[in-house]
C-alpha cells in the first residue's frame, strides 16, 4: 500500500492505558514524568485516567473504561489522527476478558505508525526522546488513494 505523511505536532496528544493491576505502574511512571507530561495534551481510558488526574492534579480528557468500550474509542482517535502516541501498560501474564479490543488497539497504532511504549522503560525512552517536543513527519498509510483505486474500477 503506498503512503503519504502525516504530521505529528510539537505538543501530543498522548494516550494513556493501563491493565488494572498495572495501572500503579503507569501513575508511579506518570508522577515521576509529571513536568515533561505537562507539555502535551493527555487523553486516558476510564479508571485509569482519574487515577492519574487524581495523582498528577493535571486535566486528562477522560474516555469511557476499557473493556466498556474505551480502547475501542482511543483507537477511534488514533484512525482519526488525534492520538499522536500510545503509552498502554498491559499486563503479558494475565489474560483480559476484552482481549480482542487491546489487539484491536495496538494493532491500530501500529497501522497509523504513532509511537508505542508498552512498559515503563520503553515509555522512558519514548519521553525523553528529543522528538517528543519537535514535530515530526511520519508515513501513514495512503488510504484515500486505496479507496479511490478500488472505486474507481467499480465505474
């Protein structure tokens, strides 16, 4: 599939996910980031964004819990372009009911090329990554040019 570029702006819009039993991880990690999170827009699954508002007394922009509907709806943002990076914490050994949903999540990231941390040194490196405060180009997929190929031998 070809592609095309997309920005990502000098202030992100950061997305912040956590498994319940990992959630204390990504409020320690968010708390300890607290200054350089300030610099960007931060958007959260249910729970866990109230817990890190709470922590941080910083606005999150808050969607509804993840296994209600809310990974789905940052996924939506991601298709969307308003999701620049995804910092979700899973847990690798415990199995989630909403499975499908957290798949469906990662595997829009990576279809939207946005960048990913997984675990706290990951999400370490990604923070203070000069690029988190430049704009950046990145290559997306050039699905307008898809759909109008695929139409267009329909005519």
């Amino acid at each position: 599939m070809d592609t095309k570029l997309a920005p990502l702006h000098k202030n992100k819009n950061i997305a912040l996910v956590a498994h319940d039993n990992m959630k204390p991880v990504l409020t320690d990690w968010a708390l300890k980031n607290r200054d350089l999170l300030a610099n960007h827009a931060l958007y959260a699954t249910g729970t866990t964004g109230f817990t890190i508002e709470k922590a941080l007394n910083m606005k999150i922009h808050k969607f509804i819990s993840g296994p209600l509907g809310g990974d789905q709806q940052i996924g939506a943002k991601i298709s969307e372009g308003d999701i620049d990076v995804l910092i979700f914490f899973w847990d690798p050994f415990e199995p989630m009911p909403h499975d499908p949903d957290v798949k469906a999540l990662l595997r829009l990231a990576a279809a939207w090329n946005i960048p990913i941390a997984s675990n706290p040194a990951s999400a370490d490196f990604l923070i203070t990554s000069p690029l988190i405060g430049e704009s950046y180009e990145r290559a997306i997929p050039d699905y307008e040019r898809y759909i109008n190929e695929r139409t267009s031998s329909l005519k």
